[in-house]
C-alpha cells in the first residue's frame, strides 16, 4: 500500500469518528452541544499532535540523553522508523569508530612517518615514525605550521616549488629521510617520510666490501702476474731467484685461498638457508687443538697457556673452532717475540666464558668498537705482515650472533688486549641430553 494512504487514512478515520460522535451528540442534547463536543475534540487531538511534536522536538535536541518516545497512529510509524535510523546510524558509528582505531592502529605501527596536514600546511596528525623522524610531537604541535616545525632549507624549497612528483631526500637529525607530499582531498595533504639510513649504511658497507676484497686480491695478483711476466721474459733465470719467486707466489696464492674462504664462510653465516646444527661440543678436547695450532703459527716465539676449568655446551663445532682459532691466531700475530698468551675456559655467573689474554701491541680505544667491521685493521702494514684478512673478527661475530653469546674486548696500546666470549647460560651442555 501506498505510504501517503498509511498516514492520511488513520488521520481521516479519527477526524470522522469526531464529527460522527458529535453527530450523534448532537442529535440527543442539541446542536449546540454537538459543536462543543466537535471544538473540543478536534482541541483534544490537536493538542495530541503538539504533544507528541514537543516530546519529538526534545528528543531532537538531545538524542543521546533522553529514550525516544512512544506514539499512537500515525506517529508510532515515524517513531518506529526514527528508532530503525537510529539504530542504523549507532551501527554505522560503531564501525566507523572501528574502522578509524584499526586505521590509527595501522597507521601507528607504520614504519615511515606519516604527517596528515591542511591546505596551508598546518598539522592535523602525525605517527609516532613522523615524530622520530622530523622531532614532532602531536600532542604538542597539532594546530602549527609544518614549516616552522621542520627548518631545514631544502625542505623550504620543496614546498616552496610544490613539484611533489618526486621525493625529496635530505639529512635530518643524522638520518638520511626520503620525503614525499601526496596531495588528497581539496584541503589535505600527506607528508609521507621514509628513513633510508639503515639502508644507505648497508649499502655503504657493500661497496666498501667489494672494494676491499677487489683491493685484498688484487695485491696478491699482481705480486703473482708480475713474477709470472718476469718468468716468460727472463726465461733463463738462475734457480735461487726461480724458487725465491715461486715461494713468494705460492704465499700470495695461498693469501688469496685464504680470503677467499672466510668471504665464503662469512656468506655461509649470514645465510638464511644454512640454519645452525647444535651439538656436543668437547671444550678440552676443542681448546687443546686450538692451542696447538697457536703453538705452530707461533713457532716458538711465544709462551701460550691453556686453561680449561668449566662445563661443555651445545653448539656448533665447527663454528666455534674457527671462532676461537681466529681470537687466537689474532693474539699470536699481534704479539711480539717473547710475549704472553693466555687461553682460558671457566664458569662465570652468567655462564661459561672463553678469554684469550695477550701482551701484545694492545689496541686504542676508538678503534675497539670497529674491529668487527669487515676489512678493518687497526694497523693495516702490520697485518700485511701477519698475513690476516681482515675478516677474521667479523667472522667471529657472526659465529657468536648464532650461538646467542657476546664478545667482550677489553685493551689499551701498549698493554696488551683480553677478548672475552660470554655464553648464556642454556649453552651449557647436559648429560641427559641425547
């Protein structure tokens, strides 16, 4: 049925019902009477309808704070319909505040920054990335001009030159940020900032890498190029200089044989695919190889100890060789003639330990935080002579990342250096374990 009929019929039946009972009335007490009981009927359901237009009114003006009322005909339709868009729109409200928590959620736990601001640049919100980044703090600065939050020059001109197709890349409080402007809506704007500092310092760290093992290799290959060059000139040499010449060559081959494999266990480490197998590692009987190979690369030169006095762990041995041998070798070779070495294994109150004390050349303290670095060297002559590679500690770093232990390196120059490797306390191997 039409819905004009719904609402005009029930009004025209109470009207007729009016005139009739008036009729009526009228007919029995007089005409007079009649009209009186119509006036104040018709007052009556007038009266009615301003009733119920007041209590719609009121509930109106405050829709949350008072219970929407009950009607009588035609209004219990409208009331019905207001309840069911009420109802709706509570609906809708608590989705839309749904949606606009897990937005905020999301936007917050964004890694690059995020700056919402009007047509003129005033902020309106930011993540908490945007305030790491730019120094902002939304609390403090919403309602304030983005430029005179963020005074850097660039940044001047880049909104200045409004060409927002592409990013603009500064330097801001010792990070290198990649920003960009997305206009949306009439009357916003989004600043979008990514922080590229970790980025650039590995990618920094790559081509530092591929220089350094393109330099480490090339000095072998040209010592080797240039004795072979010689041998095919010179091709009636005398035999002294023949094998002085394949001496060297062979050393330089075997330098390169030797960066060649720690680049490839360095890989190897830092490989995803190559997850570490633990096992039984053996501590005297792994500690007595390494000192005697230190005793070989030595060669007599040093006094070296060893002293074991704590538990086994889990772990890999291989690893853990090269670990420990690379600390050692490392204390060997940068030991004078006649000086001390000092292995040792205990139990300390963390867990076990592995120190290696020498009397060395000792190390200065700003070098310290860089020996892990790849192709670093304190002394770059005296490593030549050492014949390292300068991968050896960034070796040891990876292998010590993998076993959950830390390496503690305590040195002054001319005082010699301890380097200390502290396992957690669940490396330690039990007999019950199969």
């Amino acid at each position: 049925m039409n819905p004009q009929l719904l609402f005009w019929v029930p009004a025209l039946l109470r009207i007729g019902a009016v005139f009739l009972v008036s009729g009526v009335i009228g007919y029995f007490f007089g005409a007079v009477i009649g009209l009186m009981a119509s006036a104040a009927a018709l007052v009556f359901l007038v009266l009615t309808q301003l009733g119920y237009l007041h209590r719609l009114n009121s509930w109106l003006d405050h829709p949350d704070s008072a219970k929407l009322p009950d009607g009588f005909g035609a209004w219990t339709d409208v009331f019905s319909r207001l309840y069911r868009l009420r109802r709706d729109d509570e609906k809708n409200q608590a989705e839309l505040t749904e949606w606009l928590a897990r937005f905020r959620q999301a936007m917050t736990l964004l890694p690059d920054g995020v700056v919402i601001m009007d047509d003129v640049l005033f902020l309106e919100w930011c993540n908490p990335a945007a305030e790491k980044h730019l120094g902002l703090r939304q609390d403090r600065d919403k309602g304030m001009r983005v430029t005179n939050l963020i005074r850097n020059p660039d940044f001047m001109d880049y909104i200045i030159l409004g060409r927002y197709e592409k990013p603009l890349t500064l330097t801001l409080k010792d990070r290198k940020l990649i920003m960009q402007i997305i206009p949306f809506e009439n009357r916003r704007q989004i600043l979008v900032t990514h922080d590229a500092t970790e980025s650039e310092r590995i990618e920094m760290m790559r081509r530092d890498f591929i220089a350094n093992a393109s330099h480490e290799l090339r000095t072998p290959l040209t010592v080797i190029n240039g004795f072979l060059e010689i041998a095919l000139l010179q091709p009636n040499l005398e035999a002294q200089t023949r094998i002085s010449h394949l001496k060297l060559m062979t050393e330089q081959g075997q330098r390169m044989q030797n960066l060649v494999e720690d680049m490839l266990t360095l890989t190897r480490l830092e490989s995803i695919d190559y997850p570490m197998r633990p096992e039984h590692v053996m501590i005297p009987v792994l500690l007595e190889q390494i000192r005697e190979e230190a005793e070989a690369l030595s060669a007599g030169k040093h006094a070296i100890t060893l002293k074991v006095d704590g538990p086994d762990i889990r772990g890999s041995v291989d690893e853990l060789r090269s670990a420990f041998g690379n600390l050692v070798s490392n204390a060997v070779r940068y030991t004078p003639a006649e000086g001390t070495i000092q292995i040792s294994w205990n139990m300390g109150a963390g867990g076990p330990v592995f120190a290696v004390r020498d009397s060395g050349i000792g190390i200065r303290p700003e070098n310290i935080s860089r020996l892990t670095e790849r192709f670093y060297r304190v002394d770059k002559s005296r490593s030549r002579e050492t014949k390292g590679t300068g991968l050896g500690l960034a070796i040891v770093k990876h292998v010590l990342l993998r076993h959950a232990a830390t390496l503690v390196i305590e040195s002054a120059q001319g005082e010699g250096s301890l380097f200390k490797v502290k396992f957690p306390m669940a490396a330690v191997y039990s007999a019950n374990e199969h």
